[in-house]
C-alpha cells in the first residue's frame, strides 16, 4: 500500500473523499471574488483585519468566520442568520450537480498549488487515515462547533497534504487545461482558478487513487477536531460524517513551511530578558528584522533559538542551560519532539521562567506575520518571540510516530482562501 510517506495505515480504509454541491458566491451579486473572500479565520485575528474585510464588501465571508456580535451565542445567531439572507438573496448559490473541485494557487515568484477540494470521510485517529502533528485548544475547537451547528456549514476547507504523484495528479492537471469556473486575484497577489470535477470516470479515477493513501494535517487542526466533534453528535449515516477538505498532493506540489510567532501582552522585553540570564546565551542585534532573521536561522543549526523582539532591537537567545532542559522537558517524548524549538519555548520559557499559560488569550497571541507581531509587540510594551520554521520531514516524522507537536508550531501555505466554495449540510 502506498501511505504517503507516513506510516502503513491502521485500517484498510484510505482517503474517502466525496463530491458535494458547492456554495460558491454569485459573481453577479458581489463586487468581484477577491472582495469577498478571505484568509482562514485563524490568519484573521487582528480586529484591523476583519475590519478591513468588512469594509472591502458587506458580502465578504469573514462576516461568516468571524461574527463581530458580542456575546458567543450572539455570534452564532448572527452567522447563520447571515448565511440563511444571503442564500434567500441569491449571494450564494449552490452548483447544480455534485462534484469534486480543483483548486489552482499562484503568485508571481513561481509558487504553484494545486489540489481537490471535496468531502472526506471524518476518520478516527486509530484508523492512521489522516495525521495530525499538533495539539488543539478546546476553547478553540468550541467555538467552531458552536459555528458549524448554527450555520449547518463547512465554511472553509482544512489544508490536508498527501504524496501520491499518481492518477489523481494527472486529473489535476488535465482539468486545469480547460475553462475555469472562476479566477480572480486577491490583495495578497494570490491568482486563484477553480474548476467542477463532475465526469463519473475522472471521479472514479480519483477516489480509486486517494483511497490508497493518508494525509497530513497542514492546517486546520481545530477544524478537523471539531468535524469529529461533530459528527460524534449526530447518528451515522449523516451529512456531519464528512468535512470540508483541501487535498495537495505535495510530491507535485511541494508547500512552504514557515514559523507561527509568539506575542507575550503583559511581558515587557527588559524583563523577559531579565528572567533568561544565565539560562541562555543573550546577544543583542542591532540589524533589520531580515538579517536578524538571518542570524536565528544559523543558531537554529546549532540547537535552540529564539528572537526577542518589542523594545527597538532584537536579542537572540540560544545556547540554553542543558540542567535547564534537563528539568524542565519530559523524558519520555522522541528526541525529535524534546528538541523541538516550540518544545523548549513551551515547556521551558514560557512555563518554567516566564511563567505564562499558553492557551491564555490575554497573555498569549500566535501570529503569522513577522513584521506584525514586531510592530505590536512595539506598540503595546510586550514582548514577540520569533520562531525558526519546522522543516517539513521533521513534522511527516513526528506524525508517523503519533507524536503531536505543540500548538501552533508550523504554518503551511499558501493557504486556501476562504469563500470560494463553502458546503452546505442541509437539515
């Protein structure tokens, strides 16, 4: 059996993954695609950036993701009672005919994507189908519950790898020769192209293919939590045994792994750097965050390092007190995971000398932008930990073993953009 490059399958079930009757928004009705759509909610969280999607469209989708009603319960009401006006207005309608969607992604420094978004059957962790790599927040994996029964939707599809370069690539890429269903370009300089897999014989092709492999979460890990959540509510068979999924298969289409940053609100630098001394070697930089990047990534050759950044400067950590590991990290993990960056910060930084919760929203942000998490570290008096990104094999390696990685360590990309097909459950 070919497994994708992780480990052999617990089950002789695969990928399972089902054509649906898309969502999609009616280019009639809305300003222009790129207007509407947005990054997934948990890129979104600056209150700046919902704005900003707000304002680019009064259909954008993050209206869906991210309802701004105050109180949790509101939220929920308000997002389906968006969705149920927008599909009764016609913003969104649904495709004729179920079918697989191919989904195309470029920039312009030559970055290609490619893969098929569909339903996939919600398996169990015992089963070895689909692999996580990371830890989730159940406050997190709440909220997107109490969203998906409100709404009776998947809202955007989780990013799933796999590595196939088989029949199904070979689909791809002959669909992606003929007409699209849409194109557009958003802000970020993205183009994106999808197109209907509807053919009995291309589909069949297909499934046949990913029933033979297994798939990496690369992003998505609290949606894919909550899918299971989910559909253990319901009886079986129903709609809620499959979620929304973005399948790449990266022997073809190989993805970028980058570093997700820390923002420590209450921590001003000088006393960060305070509670290290003695614990890791200290070296102030004065250089632009580039080549401040640049430094980091050549500690990280060496062993564990971290950018401090928020007071006007940078400060490598590296060279941490080996007793200070030693006491601090469980023994009892792979050594892959206990020499993992996000495993010392973790378990090291921020629970033993910073002495701060990591899944506490007023202490802690997680934040893919470099340049963002400086700047507010700067503008608020906290303190950013730039992260070195994990590289892929390390984090293949980690789930094949069944080890998880702490929260928020990677970020895959690009990531799918939010809106341009949704699935709706029915009732």
């Amino acid at each position: 059996m070919n497994t994708a490059g992780h480990s052999e399958a617990k089950a002789h079930r695969g990928l399972e993954l089902t054509p649906f009757r898309g969502l999609r928004y009616d280019p009639e009705r809305v300003g222009s695609l790129a207007s509407v759509t947005s990054p997934p909610y948990d890129v979104v969280v600056r209150p700046d950036g919902v704005h900003h999607l707000q304002s680019a469209d009064p259909h954008n989708i993050v209206r869906l993701i991210l309802p701004e009603a105050g109180t949790p319960s509101a939220r929920t009401a308000q997002a389906a009672e968006t969705l149920r006006r927008w599909l009764a207005e016609g913003i969104l309608t649904m495709d004729p005919e179920p079918g697989l969607y191919v989904y195309e992604q470029r920039d312009g420094d030559g970055m290609l994507q490619r893969g098929v978004i569909g339903a996939l059957r919600i398996s169990e962790p015992a089963e070895g189908v689909v692999l996580p790599h990371e830890d989730v927040m159940p406050p997190v994996v709440a909220d997107r519950a109490d969203l998906m029964r409100a709404t009776r939707a998947n809202l955007e599809p989780l990013l799933l790898t796999y590595r196939g370069n088989g029949t199904t690539a070979e689909v791809v890429e002959r669909t992606a020769e003929r007409p699209p269903l849409l194109s557009t370009t958003t802000e970020d300089g993205f183009h994106h192209r999808l197109w209907s897999l509807t053919d009995p014989a291309e589909l069949t092709l297909v499934q046949n293919d990913l029933s033979r492999h297994q798939a990496l979460i690369a992003d998505g890990h609290h949606r894919w939590a909550t899918y299971r959540l989910l559909r253990a509510e319901q009886p079986s068979p129903s709609p809620w045994d499959y979620g929304l999924v973005l399948l790449v298969d990266t022997a073809r289409y190989p993805l970028r792994v980058r570093a997700i940053h820390r923002l420590l609100h209450g921590l001003p630098v000088a006393d960060a750097l305070a509670a290290v001394e003695g614990l890791f070697r200290v070296r102030r930089l004065d250089a632009p965050l580039a080549e401040a990047l640049d430094v980091l990534a050549d500690a990280t050759c060496t062993g564990n390092a971290f950018l401090l950044a928020g007071d006007g400067a940078f400060h490598l950590l590296d060279h941490p007190d080996p007793d200070l590991l030693a006491r601090t990290i469980p023994a009892d993990r792979p050594a892959a995971w206990r020499s993992l960056d996000a495993t010392v910060l973790h378990a090291t930084l921020l629970e033993h000398v910073w002495h701060i919760p990591e899944d506490s929203p007023a202490d802690i942000a997680y934040i893919h932008d470099t340049a963002a998490t400086v700047a507010k570290a700067e503008r608020d008096g906290g303190t950013a930990v730039l992260m070195h990104p994990v590289r892929e094999e390390v984090v293949r390696d980690l789930a094949r073993q069944g080890v998880t990685m702490p929260r928020k360590s990677t970020s895959f990309g690009p990531k799918p953009a939010t809106g341009l097909v949704l699935r709706a459950l029915g009732t």
